[in-house]
C-alpha cells in the first residue's frame, strides 16, 4: 500500500533489516525503533499509520510502550500489531482489538494483517 507507514519495532537489528527490507519491497514507507524509548519518540515525530511492536524487549516490553502509546492523544489511535517468538510460525493470535503474531522473517502473513487493517480505516 502505497505512502502508508509502518513504524517497526524490535530490538535485534538482523530481524529489523529483513523486515524492514521485505515491508519496504511491499510499497511501506518504514521507519524502525531498537527500543521502546526510540520507539515512543518516533511513533509522535513519525505518526506511522500502524505500529509492529516486538513484546520482549530489554528496556521496556511491548506492553508497556503500547500502553504508553494509547496515554498520548496523538499515538493513542494508531493500531499495534504484537510480534512475539511465543507463537509458533504464521500463528495468529486476536483478543478484541489486539492483533499478536509469531515473530518471523517471512512476513507474508505480517503483510496480510497489516493490508486487513488498513483496509478498515
């Protein structure tokens, strides 16, 4: 989808370079986070139109900067998609609103939910 910008967040650079490599040939502009903190700044300079949020990360975990995310009136409303190494591959988990899926370096069903989403907005 073209123009849309996905902001990703992981905190190994391998799986950030592929990722971001393979969402790019897909027509995201993308824009990448090696941390929660980076993450929080970047997603209100950037006001990416949907967040792929590593949940196990050093600093601060995925749940505390999504948490984080919805206190701000200018981020609260961008979607967040979970990426976790606890699903197994192409694994997708759904409770209400909230989207985890198994973190992998063939993003095809990452690219899938992403569309799926932008399509309802």
């Amino acid at each position: 989808m073209d123009n849309k910008k996905i902001l990703l967040v992981d905190d190994e650079q391998d799986t950030l370079l592929v990722i971001e490599k393979q969402l790019t040939a897909a027509g995201f502009k993308v824009v990448t986070a090696e941390n929660g903190a980076n993450a929080l700044l970047l997603a209100k300079i950037e006001r990416p139109d949907i967040i792929v949020l590593d949940i196990q990360m050093p600093d601060m975990d995925g749940g505390e900067v999504a948490s984080l995310l919805k206190q701000e009136p200018i981020t609260e409303n961008i979607p967040v998609i979970y990426s976790t190494c606890l699903l197994s591959e192409n694994e997708v988990y759904r409770y209400g609103e909230n989207i985890m899926l198994a973190k992998s370096k063939d993003t095809k069903e990452l690219i899938a939910v992403i569309n799926e989403i932008l399509s309802q907005e």
